[in-house]
C-alpha cells in the first residue's frame, strides 16, 4: 500500500473537519483539492511530474510561481484562486504572493467578471469558406464562436523590485554607461473589454473596444553595494528625467482590437492611447499612443501552436475541477509570426517622459517581454520605440518545442529619430514548454549584437493566476 504524502506537500491547505452536509462551497473544492493532491503525490519517481503540476495548478489554492522581471529572479510564493457563476455574471478572484531570492515581491488582488446576459443562448454559427482542419465538430465550411462578452478586470498590485538597469536614454548609449537603481511601483484601478460583435459586418473581425484607467504610485531608490555604480552617481534629472522627484500618475487609456481568423492566419492588432497625468506635478505629465501589429500562421491547423487555451489556474476549471493534464500527443504543431510594434510618446515643451516609463529593448523589459535577447536587460531606453519581430516555434515532442527568433528595430529620444539605418538586431534559438494548464517557459540562447551572447530563462506569470495583470510602464 502507497504512503501518501500530498498532504505534507500542501501544508498551506487547512481542510475543515466537517460532514458533506455541512460544507461551504469553498470547503467542499478544498476537500476536493485535498484528495487530488493525496492521489498525485505518492512514493514513486513517476508521480513526480504529476505531482508537481496538481501542485502549481490546482484550484481553489497552489504554488504561485513566475519570472521577476530581470535580473530580480525567479517568484516564488502562493495564490488563492476562486471562481463563481451567477445567472449573468461569470466571477473570478485571484489574490496572491511571490518573493525571490533576492528580496524582490510582489503581491496582488486581482478580481475579473465577464457578463453573460444570455447564458442560455446558442452559439454564432458563421458560414465560411472551406477550411479544412480547422478543430471543429463543424462541417470544413463552417465555423462555431461563442458569444463574445464583456469583460471587467479590477486589480490592486505592489512590487518592488531591487536592481534595474539604467544606460542613459537613446540607441546609442555604451555598455559602460552602465548604472543600477531600485524600483517600487503600487498599481491600483481597473480595465474594460467591450466585444462589438452586434453589427453583421463585422463579426469576423472579433473587434472590441478598450478602456483602462490606472493609478500608479512609483518610487524610485539607489541601489548600493552593485558591481556597477547606482544611478545617482551617474546621472541626474537632466539625464534620467524624473530621477528626482515621482508624483502619483492618473494614467487612461483607450483602445480597439481586432483578432480576426483567416484559415490558417491568426491576426492579433491592437491600437492605444494613453494619457499619463501627473496632478501634482505637470512637468511629468504626456501622451502615449501605441500600435501592435500581431501576425501568426499556424502550420498545421487553425488552432494556435503559440496561444493555447486555457493558459493557468483561473483560465481553466472554473467549477474547481482540475486543470487539464499535460498531453503527451505526437501531433506536430507549429506557427510562424511576424510582429510589429511602434510605440511613441508626446510632450509638451515643458514636460518630460519619466525614464521609468519609457520603454526598453534589450534581454527582457519589465513585463518580462524579450526583445534583443543578445544584448543586456533594458539595454536601450527611449519615449519612441520601434520593434519588428519574427519568430519561428515548432513542437519537437509532447509538450516540448523549439523556437527562433529575429529582432530588429531601434528606440528614439525623438521621433525624427527614426531610421532604418539605426536599425539593431539580435537572433535568439532554444526550447519551449507549454502544456494544458501551464504557462510558457522558455530557455533561450541570444546572439548577434556587438555586445555578446545571452541566456534567458523565462516563466510567465501564468500561475500566479489567469486574471490580467496591469504592465509596469
């Protein structure tokens, strides 16, 4: 007879010694967690792998793990996830915890409710041209969706983060510019996705308008005892704008995005305004218009290799089921994608962008997003950024792929700055876990700018929790 251990492995779940009569929802999916991890976590080497993923994904708590942005580590702590279904709301909850080694956390609240004023109602059923393949119980010339909805997130976050890397503003700054600072940053507000699939013509475009409106709380310290000198030493509010002073930031922003589905094409684009205000302090204040420009191909089937679903513990089991199992399936998969992204920021004559809102290329920015893996995290720092990305991602077996990828672009202190002739470029090549409910991890090896090769390692934040997390910048 196995001894049983998953008890021992879940310390952090109490189950209440009550009858089935007299449970609580709650009481009865954390029983039921109870026994889940008692059946995967025995005495066996093979129960490992089980084990580890009823751990990390399992409702309504489990291991919240994910990447700090570089080079704070890797997060590891705990999340409470809980799901509830009324006649025409859909509700999820999700408050977590995560430090890494060094001394980096963060901690959040995180709330998401989609409406659903038709729970009874059928599916869309569109007619389009044969595709064959496409992953639907569906005849090849036709097409299931179901209803778009709206969708609510409110959110309150907190991180603070011990070493980031500072080299001056513009695309041509030096290694040897080099300095280090320490960041805290409170988000607190809310995000709104509005499907507009009510006119006939464009319901192939899956449109949705976007809203968000933010307050951020920033704070910025030295950071002492580094390898490389801190940011004071180095620079000043004239060359790293806001180094002085960080006043709080209503920031709004304003959005459309198209996801339309064309065969064996996946378009992703999405276009932002945003405006940053600083009420305390107009001199901070600007604007920020972004568009993303997302194109996959799916080699083999409609359904995309680069995006499954679900992805993490709130996407998936909302009744407190399990997660679904890793699959091992020989069947090939594979995307090829081609992303542009051109970000560009306004002020005024007497106001400035703060450089911890600006955004970065170079190894991973702070939303844990790689671009010139080949060069130093947040290498290059500007207001204007322009990015063009293609990857390639195959699977190789089971859950494991290999992936490659080509960046090139350039940032701006200036719009006119803008150039081909600017261009950089990196190249990176590595492997890629994705497997039911587990997010993306990925090992890759970078090269091709002057600087050097790059290794990064990357798990997103998939399980600390399906529900949406606001970007640092």
């Amino acid at each position: 007879m196995k001894l049983r251990i998953g008890m021992v492995l879940m310390l952090f779940i109490v189950l209440p010694l009550v009858t089935p009569a007299q449970e609580t929802a709650l009481q009865a999916q954390l029983r039921g967690e109870g026994d889940r991890v008692s059946e995967s976590c025995t005495f066996s080497f093979k129960a490992i792998p089980g084990c580890a993923y009823t751990l990390f994904t399992d409702h309504p708590l489990h291991v919240a793990a994910g990447s700090m942005p570089p080079p704070n580590g890797f997060g590891l702590g705990a999340a409470f996830v809980w799901n509830k279904n009324t006649q025409n709301w859909r509700w999820s909850w999700d408050v977590d915890a995560v430090g890494s080694n060094n001394a980096a956390w963060r901690v959040g609240a995180y709330m998401r409710l989609v409406h659903n004023p038709h729970p009874k109602q059928s599916p869309i059923v569109v007619i389009l041209p044969g595709q064959p393949g496409s992953g639907t119980e569906a005849s090849p010339s036709t097409a299931i969706f179901t209803h778009p909805y709206t969708v609510y997130d409110l959110y309150a976050q907190s991180i603070s983060l011990n070493e980031l890397n500072y080299f001056g503003l513009g695309n041509d700054t030096l290694p040897a510019a080099k300095s280090v600072f320490g960041m805290s940053e409170t988000i607190v507000a809310g995000m709104v996705t509005k499907p507009i699939y009510e006119w006939a013509r464009i319901k192939a475009l899956h449109l949705s308008l976007l809203g968000e409106v933010n307050g951020r709380w920033v704070g910025i310290r030295p950071e002492v005892g580094q390898s490389v000198p801190s940011i004071g030493t180095l620079y000043n509010d004239a060359t790293a704008p806001g180094l002085d002073n960080q006043p709080g930031f209503l920031q709004i922003g304003e959005g459309v995005r198209i996801k339309p589905t064309l065969g064996h094409f996946e378009l992703n684009y999405i276009g932002k305004f945003q405006q940053f205000v600083a009420p305390s302090d107009s001199h901070n204040s600007f604007l920020r218009w972004t568009i993303d420009l997302d194109h996959t191909y799916n080699l083999y089937q409609r359904v995309s290799s680069s995006e499954p679903l679900p992805v993490g513990p709130d996407s998936c089991a909302p009744s407190g089921d399990p997660c679904p199992p890793i699959s091992y399936t020989r069947n090939l998969t594979g995307s090829i994608g081609v992303r542009l992204l051109l970000s560009e920021s306004i002020s005024s004559a007497t106001s400035v962008v703060p450089f911890y809102f600006q955004p970065t290329l170079g190894g991973q920015d702070l939303n844990n997003n790689t671009a010139f893996g080949s060069y130093d995290d947040y290498r290059f720092r500007a207001p204007n950024l322009l990015l063009v990305q293609e990857t390639f991602e195959h699977s190789v077996w089971g859950p494991l792929g290999a992936k490659f990828e080509v960046d090139e672009g350039q940032v701006a202190v200036a719009r006119s700055d803008f150039g081909f002739d600017n261009f950089k470029h990196s190249f990176a090549a590595g492997i890629t876990l994705r497997a039911g409910a587990f997010p993306m991890v990925s090992l890759l090896f970078a090269w091709g700018g002057p600087e050097g090769h790059h290794t990064i390692f990357n798990m997103n934040t998939s399980l600390l929790g399906g529900a949406i997390r606001p970007t640092l910048d």
